[in-house]
C-alpha cells in the first residue's frame, strides 16, 4: 500500500496487492483449519481458541481495507 500511495499511478498495477491478499486469505484459512484441530486435541480450551481466530480475522480485515486503498488509489 505505502509502495502505491508514494508512486506514479501509471506506472503501478494491482496484481502484487492481489497476489498478497489471496496469501493472507490461505493463511487465515490454515490458521482456522489449526486451531480447529488444536482445540479438538484439548491444546487449548474454546474460549482461548475463539480469541485466536478473532485476532486472525482482524488481521485479515487489515489486508482487506489495505485492498480497498489500493484500489481506491489505482482508479
């Protein structure tokens, strides 16, 4: 985002901001996958699990509005 906020519209695309979002949903999704199975193995109990994804998804909301700014910036 900071790399597209400072240059020259023209000369910028979007793809790398996509290809880094579609990673950042990959790990979201393993995260979950994880911890799933971490809580389902008594790990951790559901209440320290349900706070895990929640940081996770606010993470994930991050690249989200991150997307939205690169967008908004390349139109």
């Amino acid at each position: 985002m900071n790399f597209v906020l400072s240059g020259r519209k023209e000369s910028l695309n979007i793809g790398q901001t996509l290809d880094i979002e579609k990673n950042i949903n990959t790990l979201r999704d393993n995260l979950k996958m994880e911890n799933i199975q971490a809580v389902n193995d008594h790990l951790y109990d559901y209440a320290i699990g349900t706070m895990f994804i929640d940081i996770v998804t606010e993470c994930e909301k991050l690249g989200d509005y991150v997307v939205n700014v690169v967008e908004a910036r390349l139109a």
